[in-house]
C-alpha cells in the first residue's frame, strides 16, 4: 500500500510538469557543426513561443549532441534563454555551443535534442527599449559583420546588467542563428540610451555560405540578466 501511494505521489508530480512542458513550444531551430579549437561544435539556435494563455516563466533547458548511430556525445542543462517570462504568444530564444573533443570531423556530430519547460507566474521580467536595430559591414583592419542596436533604460531603476539578445532569420523568416551582448561596462541610468552589439561569429558566417542562406532580417530583445 505505501509503494502505491510513493507512486500516485511521484505522478503527482511528473504531470504538471509536462503539462507545463506543452506550454512552451520550440517553434524554430538551426543546427551547425563548426570548428572549435583542435576538434568540433555542434550549434545549437532555437526560437520558444508560449502557446498558452497565460505568462509563463522558462525554469530549465535540456539539450544533447548523438552521432550517426544515436549514442549520446555530449548533454547538459540550457542557461542562456532570453527573455526568461514571456506572454501569450510571445518569443523567446537561445544558442548552445558544445564542443565534442573526440570530434575530429564534422561528420562525427550528426544530430541533436532540446527541450525546455517552464510554469506560470503572476508578471513578466522587465524588458527595455531597443531600437535601430541593424547588421552593419565593419571596415578597417579588422572586417566582418556586426549586430548592433540602441537600448534605452526606459525604467526607474539603474539594471545591474542588461543582456540584449539577436535573432537572426532568412528572407522568408526561417531562423539563422542566435547571438546575445552584454552591457558589462555601460551604465545605463533611468531614461539614458547605448549601443550595444556583437560581431557575428565567422565560422556561422562560413556555416550560413555553405547552406546557401543569406541574413535578411535581426530582432532584438534586451532583458536584465
């Protein structure tokens, strides 16, 4: 009888856990094998939606690299999603970077998995002002392409540390990548603006010629950290 009632207990458990799972839907993803130091990545990009009704906050991220035949290369938990609540509806997104060191070729990591999960709260995270946002050539010695906005302190307080997170996506809206800077030596105080931004990674540049594709769009959310 107590192993019957330890079991309804746990199930108790595990079902509005999935059921929250559902809320939360992963609705685009990309994936890339690039080069990490004397071995391979995998890069992982994905875009969340809330598909409930109601403000639902992302508590955990889950993600795992197989090769060819499915064995398992390389696992670990998702920190990085911004923004962390979201409203019915709205979007939220991530990148993984995960380096296999047995991984002597691209060929060696040929697949993977993500998941998140999350649960209902009463009000959303602030989130800040951001516009023009753009991608701009960089001239001069050092070239490239780089992802940058204005964000404005659009609150009472002074943030700690603001993250602005990029959302790249194609010509038809297919998500590309995601990338993310940090405000880490700019103060923005209470109605003041900056730029912020980040250069685009050359091996996902490389990665993106390669499939093709072409960048045509970015969105921009800044959160705190």
């Amino acid at each position: 009888m107590k192993k019957i009632v330890c079991a309804l207990m746990a199930l108790a458990l595990i079902l509005p856990t999935a059921a929250l799972a559902a809320d939360l839907e992963i609705t685009q993803e990309a994936f890339y094998v690039t080069p990490f130091l004397n071995y391979y990545a995998g890069e992982i990009f994905c875009e969340v939606t809330n598909t409930s009704d109601r403000i639902m906050k992302i508590t955990d991220g889950q993600y795992e690299l197989y090769d060819a035949d499915g064995a398992s290369l390389n696992s670990g938990s998702i920190y990085s999603i911004y923004p962390h609540t979201l409203g019915p509806g709205e979007k939220a997104y991530f990148s993984v970077t995960s380096g296999v060191k047995d991984a002597t070729s691209a060929a060696y990591i040929d697949s993977y998995s993500v998941s998140v999960v999350g649960k209902p709260v009463d009000e959303k995270e602030p989130e800040y002002e951001v516009s023009d946002v753009r991608m701009e050539e960089k001239s001069g010695i050092i070239r490239g392409t780089r992802l940058a906005a204005t964000v404005t302190n659009n609150s009472e307080e002074l943030p700690a540390q603001l993250y602005l997170t990029f959302a790249v996506f194609n010509g038809e809206g297919k998500l590309l990548f995601v990338t993310a800077a940090s405000s880490m030596g700019l103060a923005l105080l209470p109605g003041n603006s900056g730029e912020m931004g980040m250069d685009i990674d050359r091996d996902i540049i490389t990665a993106l010629a390669d499939r093709g594709e072409e960048m045509a769009s970015v969105v921009a959310i800044a959160t705190g950290w």
